[in-house]
C-alpha cells in the first residue's frame, strides 16, 4: 500500500528496506491469487453444487409418486414435537388409496389446519410409505449459494493465514540482520 504522495509508506522512503519492499509485494501477490481463485472458484462451485443438487431432486421426485387422500381427523401443529422437516408440514391422519384399491389409514405429510374430510395431497415411496413431498428445485439454487458462500470465506480465511504466515517468516528471517544492525549501531545510542 502506498501513503500519500510525498509520504514515506511501509514500502516506500529512504528508511525502507528491501525486504520490507519484498514483504509488500508478497502480500499483493496474495491478494492477486486471491481474487483469481475467488473468480474461478465461486462460478464453479455454484454451477457444480447446483447441477448435483438437482440431479439428486430429480432421483428424488421419480421414486416418489402424489395420490390423494382424505384427512381422518383435524391437523394441528400444537403437541407436535418433532422437527417439522424442510416443508413445515405436520404430520396427520388421512385415507389413502395407493393403487391397490383398498383404502388405508396411515399418517401423512400435510399443511397444519386441514380439517377432518378434506382432500389433501400425500406422497408415497417406492415401498408406499408416506413420505415428504419431494424438493423443488429453487432448492438447488440455496444449496449453491451456501455453498459459494462458505468457499468465498474460506478462501478469505486462507489469505489471512498466508499473510500471517508470511508476516512472521518475514520477521522471523530478518532478525538475525536486526540485531547485527543494533550491535553496530547501539554504541552510539547508549552514551
């Protein structure tokens, strides 16, 4: 970085060292790499995560099939203790014909309010279980941004540590020249 014109900086003026101008231009090069790997990497891992995860909805949704069925009783969301999955919907009673021609009660997946008698929608797994209704794909967009999201801060979380890194080897390398510097000059400090 570089003070106002005029102003000695950290890697400017006559005080300023070699290694100090080596030191500035590491950090420049890290946040050159920085900023090329984040725009290579965010756009490949958005369209990588977002392809996966509607690959994976579309497995989903083709081994799941919609039938209707009646609701048995009303359906209340209070008393329900469990996680109410992705959807917010709650389980609750219902009649369903799954095909074979005799109704069957079991418990579904459905909005809570629904009263006893109406008509809601129910889903069904390869085994004819009652099952969650299948993600939609505007899923896989919110997956992709997580996902970018949490390379960009890693990525901004590596830069920090390459700095740090390079900060203290920088120093760590230059003390030995310090101290002959100060054993040569500290005579004339100290009278």
């Amino acid at each position: 970085m570089r003070a106002a014109p005029g102003v000695a900086g950290p890697a400017d003026g006559l005080l300023c060292r070699p290694r100090d101008r080596a030191e500035a231009l590491a950090g420049r090069v890290i946040l050159a790499a920085l900023v090329i790997t984040a725009l290579i990497a965010a756009p490949a891992t958005w369209r990588s995560v977002h392809a996966s995860t509607l690959e994976d909805i579309g497995r989903e949704s083709a081994s799941l099939h919609k039938v209707d069925a009646i609701l048995s009783a009303d359906v209340t969301a209070s008393g329900y203790e469990g996680g109410s999955g992705r959807t917010g919907q709650v389980p609750g009673s219902a009649v369903i014909d799954d095909g074979s021609g005799q109704p069957e009660t079991t418990m579904v997946w459905t909005d809570p309010g629904g009263k006893r008698g109406d008509h809601v929608t129910a889903w069904l797994d390869s085994a004819g279980e009652p099952v969650h209704p299948p993600r939609s794909p505007d899923e896989a967009s919110g997956a992709a941004w997580t996902a970018t999201v949490g390379v960009l801060v890693l990525l901004g979380m590596a830069t920090a540590v390459s700095r740090s890194l390079l900060r203290r080897v920088m120093i760590r390398t230059a003390l030995p020249g310090w101290d002959r510097e100060w054993a040569r000059v500290s005579r004339d400090w100290t009278r």
